[in-house]
C-alpha cells in the first residue's frame, strides 16, 4: 500500500519544508459571520506551522464558484508557480478541499511542487497528534477514507517516474497494483470501522453506568486552542495536556467533579473543532464526540481575545449540528478575559448575556463558573413535597443543604417540606413522600 497516505509528510531533519498558501475568497458569501480571507490564511498559517511546514508567501483569489477542474484559475496557478519557484517552495497548500482530480490537474500545473489542501493539513496534524490506540486509528480510518479517491493520481504520478512518463504505463502490470492497492485500503478501512465500533461499545457500557448514576454530565465543546483543556485542569486536577499549539487534543478524557451543595458532576475534554473541519473526520471521531451529544450540559469555551470569536461560535455549533448534538442545553464561557481590554469585554457581555467570563490560565472567574454549573445541575433536581418525622433531622438538613426549599412547615407529623433535590437525595426520601390528597 502506498505510504503517501494524504500527500504531505513532514519534514523529519530541522529544516523545515517551505509552502505557498492559497487563500480562496468567496464573493457573495451571505453566512451571517462570514469569514473575511485575512482570518482565514492566518488560520491556515496557524495549520501549517503545527504540521511543520514554513510558510513563505500566499497568494489569494476571489472566486464566485470553484473551477470545476482546478479550483482557482489557470493564471492564478501560473503566479502561484511563479511564487513557489521565486521562493523556493516545495509544496503549495489550498485552503479548501479539492476533489481527487482537481488535485491531479493542479499538481499538472504546477509540476514541480506537491499540491496539498486543507482537509490534507488537519489528517497530518491529528496523525501527529494522536496518542491513544482508538485516536490512532480514528485518525488512520480518516485518511484511508481520504487517500481512497486518490489513489490513481497517486500511482500515476509514480508510475510516470518509474516509467519515465510513457504512454503504456497507464496499462499493464501497474493497472493491477492500482486494482491491488484499492483492495487492501478497502479492507483496511472495514477493519478499522469494525475495531473503533467495538471500542465504543466498549465506551458505551461505561457512559450508561454514568446515565444510570444520576450525576450531573458536562461535556467542553469549542474551537480549537480555546482552552478547552486549561478549564478542565482549573476545575479538577486532570492534568491533561496544555499546549499553544491546534488540535493537542484528540482523545477524550473525563473526570469527577465536586459542584457546591454535595453535588457530583462528570466533565470531558475532547477533540476541538475549526472552520472547514473536514467531514471525514468528524465522521471517524463520531464515537468520541457522542459525549457532547449526551451530555446534560455543554460548556462552549470560546476564546475571547480572538476577534472572530462570534465566526468560531458558529462554526463550533455548526458541526455540533452536523454530529446532531444541538439540542442539549449549552452555556458559553469566554476564556481568556485576562488578554481583553474592559471596553471589548464590556462589548461581549452586552452581546452574549448569558454567558461566562473566565480566564482558566489565571484562575479569574472559576468560582463563578462552578457557582454556574452549580445552578445548571439544579435544573434537573426533582421537586419532591415530603413529611419528615422530627426524629429525622438528617434528612431536613440535607434538604436544606443540597437542594432549595420552597417552603416548609412544622405540623405535629412532622416537618412538611416542598423543595427541589438531586435524585439520589430524592431517592433517599422516597418512603417520607405524601400524595397531594394526603397533604389535603
Ligand atoms: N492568556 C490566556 N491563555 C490561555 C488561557 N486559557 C488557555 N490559554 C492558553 O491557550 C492555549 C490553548 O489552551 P488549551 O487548553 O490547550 O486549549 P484547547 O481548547 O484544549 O485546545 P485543543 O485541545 O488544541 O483544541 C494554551 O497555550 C493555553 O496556555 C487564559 O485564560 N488566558
Ligand atoms: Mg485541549
């Protein structure tokens, strides 16, 4: 099977390997956030750097729609050529996802570089980052499914090396190692579905227990570099990984967690998202974002000093809707506050109300999150109307402790209390419930 699995591989010695980025603007893009070009080369940058790659110009075009065979124009190609060569670059990364034979007609035109596109950087990042045995072969399903379509242009471009580019090499013994090759990456992919389906069954049994536990689920969602992880290491002490750096974050990690009032809450980190988050990826790490889906509350961390922090909230909450996670209830928290000035942090919070201002790095604001998620876990106590005998104080405590009282009267059976409790409290009063015609 060919190595070349997604086209790019990283440099292995210090130097690292020049690109030309290719930004494509959209004329008439009506999303109500669009995306201006600037963000999005920055953020292709940004892609580039972590894969290892040295970014030595950029070239954008303005397009209403695609070319059907080569995406940007033939004269954009040639001052992309031209640039490529002038700057002594090898590869030349696009800020969309090419179809396989845009892909080939591309590397047509521009001969002596690699052409790489957007979906290619991300499989190679999360190829680098992925540590786990189930993010390993997520990752591997991802750019199998990728590298599939592109197989032929692969083998020509080989063949035409081998063969010194004659015209019978597109016949013959290479036809069947290409019929070889898609034969083995067909199996390959079957295995690995069938692997990563039985590892989340194994991870399901585990998420039931914790439905059936009644405790409080909270799963963090966002953008990528957010700071996702650095909340979780401010409420708990998971100690995961915090680095400046996109996607460090492929697995899912959950911890406990103590909210105020007795209240026990579970909390997973997991891989972020970005703008053009390739479909396919989402699809191999549908199993590890089923936590967002079920969880009783997402905490959508948003960086707050980025100034498309309302573009990313979007995008978070467009792939959100992809893996059909929409519906569940969502607080958002703008991390990062230490580096906003008071006039734009004034700004977002008469745009987002609701939302909560922290900066998890510093520790400012985590009280008020955890008072937060307190409230949230309070939502989904159960209101009980009970008769506690005098006897039972404990219980009249722990009523008052963990739950809020609506109103309670001392009657000669006892003490009449109608409140709101976490269900394991609620279930501990069970035998002292009175019906409404009892109550009278
Ligand atoms: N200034 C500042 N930096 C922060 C804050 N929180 C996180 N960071 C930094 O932001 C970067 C990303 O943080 P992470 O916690 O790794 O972000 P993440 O959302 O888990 O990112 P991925 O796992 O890569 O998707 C790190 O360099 C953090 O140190 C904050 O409150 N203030
Ligand atoms: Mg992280």
């Amino acid at each position: 099977m060919p190595e070349r699995a997604t086209g790019y591989e990283p440099a292995t010695d210090e130097r690292r390997e020049r690109a030309v980025l290719v930004g494509v603007e959209r004329v008439g893009d009506a999303r109500p956030y669009a995306w201006d070009i600037e963000e999005d080369l920055a953020e292709l940058a940004r892609l580039a750097d972590t894969a290892g790659l040295e970014v030595v110009g950029t070239v954008t075009q303005r397009l209403a729609r695609p070319e059907a065979k080569t995406f940007i124009g033939t004269g954009k190609a040639e001052e992309v050529a031209r640039l490529a060569k002038e700057r002594n670059a090898g590869v030349v990364v696009l800020d969309e996802e090419l179809t396989p034979s845009q892909q080939a007609n591309l590397e047509r035109l521009l001969p002596d570089v690699r052409v790489i596109d957007r979906t290619a950087l991300i499989l190679d990042i999360f190829a680098q980052h992925a540590v786990s045995y189930e993010g390993k072969l997520q990752v591997e399903l991802a750019r199998l499914e990728y590298q599939l379509p592109r197989l032929k242009g692969m083998w020509e471009h080989l063949e035409r090396e081998r063969l010194g580019g004659g015209r019978g090499a597109r016949f013959g013994a290479g036809e069947s190692q290409l019929e070889t090759d898609r034969r083995l990456t067909r199996k390959r992919i079957a295995e690995l579905k069938r692997e990563i389906a039985s590892i989340a069954r194994h991870r399901e049994t585990q998420r039931r227990a914790r439905v059936g536990s009644g405790v409080f689920r909270i799963a963090l969602v966002g953008y990528t570099n957010a700071g996702k992880s650095t909340v979780l290491n401010a409420l708990t002490d998971a100690g995961v990984l915090v680095e400046d750096k996109l996607f460090a974050t492929l697995d899912a990690t959950t911890r406990r967690l103590e909210l105020p009032m007795g209240r026990e809450a579970t909390i997973t980190d997991t891989v972020g998202f970005i703008n053009k988050l390739p479909h396919g990826l989402v699809e191999s790490f549908r199993s590890t974002l089923l936590e967002a889906r079920e969880a009783d509350l997402q905490l959508h961390i948003v960086d707050a000093s980025s100034p498309h922090a309302a573009a990313r909230v979007t995008a978070v909450n467009e792939v959100l809707t992809e893996i059909g996670a929409n519906e569940r209830r969502q607080v958002l928290v703008f991390n990062k506050c230490d580096l906003l000035s008071a006039e734009s942090r004034a700004r977002l919070a008469a745009a987002w109300p609701n939302a909560v201002f922290i900066a998890a790095a510093t520790g400012e604001g985590i009280d008020r999150l955890v008072e937060r998620l307190a409230q949230e876990a309070a939502r989904l106590d159960e209101p009980i109307k009970v008769t506690l005998p005098f006897s039972r104080g404990d219980l009249v405590s722990a009523v008052h402790e963990r739950g809020t009282v609506v109103s309670e009267e001392h009657t000669p059976d006892g003490t009449v209390i109608i409140a709101r409790v976490p269900h394991d409290l609620a279930a501990r009063l069970e035998p002292f419930r009175r019906s409404e015609a009892e109550q009278g």
